[in-house]
C-alpha cells in the first residue's frame, strides 16, 4: 500500500519545530529515522496530515559528556550510539545491548530518540534507559521538561510525551566503578525484535548484589522494573539466593501479554529463565579481572 497524503515540513530551527508541533499537536508526526513511521503511514496504521522532518537540526545530534552525565541527542543514529567511545566507556549497557537493534540498514537510519518515542514494548534502548535510571528530556513551546525514565514509559507505545512536545534530548549517569550491566534477550534471530529480555545494572562485590535495576522487555506492555525481585536480591550472595524466592517475585512483578511469539506463561518462563542468566553474567563480570 502507498501512505495517505500529507504535508511535508523540514524546519531548520529547534523553535520552529516546537511552533509546528504546537500548531498541528496531535495531527502531526515527527519524522526522524523514518524507519517505523514510514511503515505504519504504507500500512495505513497513522494517517497524521503532517510530517515534520527533524533532520536538519542541529541541536538533536550528537553523543558527549556534559555536568557529569552523557547526553544522547534525540537524532544520534543507533550506529553512532554502537560506534560510540564514549558510549562505550561509560554506558557498556547500551554498547552491549545495540548491536540487538535491527539490522545494519536499519541502523543507519533509526535514531535512538525515535525508538525512546516510539516505546515499541519489544525494544531494547528503553529498556535499557529504564535500567540506567536515565532521563528523557523534552521540549515544547510551554517549557523544556525532564522526565525520568521510570515516569516516561506509561502503556503501550504510550509515553508522558504530550502531542506538542519533542524528545531533544536523553542523560544518561555513566557506569560507575563497582556496578556492572548485562544485557540479554531471546529473539527468533538476531536482529528481531525480542520474544524476551532484561537489561540489568547493579553494583555487585564478592558475588553480592545490590542496588540492582532489572528492566524486562518483549513480555509486558512497556518496560518494566522487577521491582519485587530488586528488593529481595538486594545485599544477597547470588547464587545462594533461591530459585522459589526469585521465581515467587517475578509472578509478582511480571503480568506478560501473549502474542504470537508465545503464551503469557512461557514468556514468564523465558523471563525466569533470563534472569538467573543475567545475574550469573553480572556475578561473573564483577569477578573478571
Ligand atoms: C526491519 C526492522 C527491524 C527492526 N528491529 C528493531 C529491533 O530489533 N529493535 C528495536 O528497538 N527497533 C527495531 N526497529 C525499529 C528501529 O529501531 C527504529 O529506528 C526505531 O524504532 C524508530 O526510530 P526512527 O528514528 O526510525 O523513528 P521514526 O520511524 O522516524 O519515528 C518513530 C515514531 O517516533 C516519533 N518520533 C521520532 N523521533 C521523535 C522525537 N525526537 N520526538 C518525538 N517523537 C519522535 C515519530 O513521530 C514516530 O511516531 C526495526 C525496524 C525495522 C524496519
């Protein structure tokens, strides 16, 4: 199918970007990568009547160091962000878990503002935002915003973005010493979108966990903290915590939707199954010298 008709608008500024989205608001559709929108507007899914192209502005792209955290601007490509030093120094999280993203071509083009937007429950950066504690800012003509990630994923492909606000901007804490991250999912190949996967943060010491963010994806609506699982594996030598206690959290913590990938039941096996996985990897890096 072809998309329907719309406008097509390329400002070159940030404000006369926020002055289109405050005039078309729920009408309109940012443009970045195009890689998931310009399949829904052929699929006929969205049928916005304006397209406003971010492509041009500056003041999105690029990755860097700044008030001690890292900023990753809403336009930086995802192969930027996997070929990033910076990224890789300080966020290994995201530098493990991007190479997860689509495929090559998909890459070049989709921008890691647009999949944070997006909120694609199968993707994996809002995962991983989730479990780095970052924060999404974004603006619009009533003010410049900044929403933690814990707020920001609200439903499915629903976010606390309002119509007439853009993503500039996402910060990131870097890694600090001590805590290490693991990334993992299941998919059909490499390169789909996840069936199931967890990315996860903590700080771990002599095979003791703590402060550990579990974020699951693939199985829920949105991404989601275990949060029941962090608390309980908290100040704990992993393995020794039990299996029951772990698996009794996560039928806590987990409510996943079944589609065509699996039932709702073996996605809450996969995800107990990843998660004893991650925490071996986490225990294991930690002790890697
Ligand atoms: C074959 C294929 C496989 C894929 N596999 C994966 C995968 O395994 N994992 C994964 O995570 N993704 C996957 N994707 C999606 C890909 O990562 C997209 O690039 C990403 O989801 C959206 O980024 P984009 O820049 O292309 O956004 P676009 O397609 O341009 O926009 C997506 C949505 O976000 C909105 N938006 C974009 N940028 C902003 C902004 N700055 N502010 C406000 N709203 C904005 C748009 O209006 C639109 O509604 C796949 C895509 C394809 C085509």
């Amino acid at each position: 199918m072809k998309a329907p008709r719309f406008h097509y608008v390329r400002p070159e500024s940030l404000d006369a970007t926020l002055g289109l989205l405050a005039e078309y608001g729920e009408d309109a559709r940012i443009l970045a990568g195009g890689q998931s929108l310009m399949p829904t507007l052929n699929m006929r899914l969205s049928q916005p009547k304006v397209l406003i192209d971010i492509n041009r502005i500056e003041a999105l792209k690029g990755i860097a160091v700044h008030d001690g955290m890292v900023r990753i601007g809403a336009l930086a490509r995802h192969v930027e962000v996997m070929n990033s030093p910076i990224v890789a120094e300080a966020l290994p999280l995201i530098a493990e878990a991007m190479p997860h993203v689509a495929h090559v071509a998909v890459r070049n083009r989709g921008t890691f503002g647009g999949s944070i937007a997006l909120a694609d429950p199968s993707a994996e950066m809002p995962a991983c935002i989730l479990a780095l504690g970052a924060s999404v800012v974004v603006d619009g003509v009533r003010g410049r915003r900044t929403i933690a990630a814990d707020d920001f994923f609200i439903g499915l492909y629903e976010t606390a973005r309002e119509p007439d606000e853009l993503l500039v901007e996402v910060l990131l804490p870097p890694q600090k010493p001590g805590h290490v991250s693991v990334f993992m999912e299941l998919s059909r190949r490499h390169g789909d979108f996840a069936i199931a996967g967890i990315a996860c943060h903590a700080r771990v010491a002599g095979g003791v966990i703590n402060d550990a963010r579990l974020a699951y994806f693939g199985s829920e609506a949105k991404p989601v903290l275990g949060t029941r699982t962090m608390a309980i594996l908290n100040g704990k030598a992993w393995p020794t915590a039990s299996n029951e206690v772990v698996n009794a959290a996560l039928d806590e913590d987990l409510d996943p939707i079944g589609n065509t990938f699996g039932s709702p039941a073996t996605k809450l096996h996969l995800q107990k199954v990843l998660t004893r996985r991650v925490l071996d990897a986490a225990v294991q890096r930690a002790r890697a010298p």
